[in-house]
C-alpha cells in the first residue's frame, strides 16, 4: 500500500513537506505594486505539499506535489504562484486539476508567447520544456491541483523574478483577460 494519500484536503502521510507563501514574500510578483502594499503581508496566498522520493537532482526521478491557491486579487490580478522555469530547461511537468477555477500562464523561453489554459477539476495540462508556468485562482474558493515534475528539474525564480512574464492575467468584468504588462 502507498504510504502517500491525498484526502481531498491534503497530502497525509511520512515525508510530505509543506510551505506558505504569503504576500510579503510575493511583492515582485503582482504588477499593481501600491494595491500589493494596501493589503496585509501576513495573507496567505498560497500552499504547497509535496513528497520527495529520492534526492533532489536525481535523473530519472520523479516528485509530486500539491498546491492550493487561495481566493483573491491584488488590483485587478489574481492571486497567483510565483511562476518559473525549470532549471533543467527541457524538464516537462503535468498537472492535474483537483478543485476550483483557475488559469495555467504559460511563457515560452524567449518571452515572446504567453498562453493560458483553464484548471478545472479533472483538466489535465501538459507543460513542455523549457516554458515558465504559474497558476492563478480565478475562482472564489480555493484551486488545488496536483503536479509531477522531473526530481533533476530544479526551479529558476530568479528569471521570473526579475522580468516577470510578459503579459499579466487580470479580472476584466468578471472574467480572465491576458493583456500586455503595464
Ligand atoms: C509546482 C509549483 C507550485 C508552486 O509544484 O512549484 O505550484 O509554484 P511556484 O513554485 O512557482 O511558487 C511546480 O511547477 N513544480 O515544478
Ligand atoms: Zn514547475
């Protein structure tokens, strides 16, 4: 019997490791920098579970995850993962959408394509490589949805961190628009 379950909250089980990421430690993210400020820093934005089998940087080896983004928007974007490239450029992911309404933001390597895809519960998205990827909540409750990705991947935050992705998802009458960054 598998040691790991999800029981359609979380990720139970031996070894499964968690973090938070709240909106103090997102301010690089959200385009709308004095509406990112007007808001409490200690929110929470979103959760990540995940489980490591074998030792980060193994080729061949696979890791699995969780995450669970919250309801809510800074300006008119949603809250949103940090968003980033594999390391290993080529390494592909899938994930797997558990509960809510969201958006997969996809961005090609030169920047110069960015595409979404809808999460729903049951959707299935094929990342390619070397395309950076985050998730936001377009939803009022909470997106979660489950990810497999390479354990030699690794996670370049810096690139997206620095530049961003090149066009934002915002909440345009109530409904998801990619537009240019401002
Ligand atoms: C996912 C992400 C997760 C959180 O497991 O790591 O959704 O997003 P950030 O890592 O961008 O904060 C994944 O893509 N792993 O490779
Ligand atoms: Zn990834």
């Amino acid at each position: 019997m598998s040691k790991i379950a999800f029981d359609g909250r979380h990720l139970t089980g031996e070894g499964v490791e968690r973090l938070s990421r709240k909106l103090g430690d997102l301010g690089d993210i959200f385009s709308d920098k004095g509406a990112h400020a007007a808001l409490p820093q200690g929110r929470l934005v979103y959760e990540v579970e995940s489980v490591l089998p074998v030792k980060e940087g193994t080729e061949g080896g696979l890791f699995v995850g969780m995450t669970y983004i919250h309801p809510g928007k800074v300006g008119r974007e949603y809250f949103m993962t940090k968003g980033h490239f594999h390391t290993i450029r080529n390494r592909a992911e899938v994930y797997i959408g558990i509960e809510g309404e969201g958006m997969l933001i996809l961005m090609s390597e030169d920047r110069s394509r960015v595409w979404a895809e809808k999460m729903r519960p049951g959707s299935i998205h094929y990342i390619p490589g070397h395309t950076a990827h985050r998730t936001a909540n377009t939803g009022n409750r909470i997106l979660s949805f489950g990810a497999v990705w390479p354990a030699d991947a690794g996670h370049d935050y810096a690139t997206i961190s620095e530049n961003g992705f090149s066009k934002i998802l915002v909440d345009m009458d109530g409904v998801p628009v990619l537009i240019d960054k401002p």
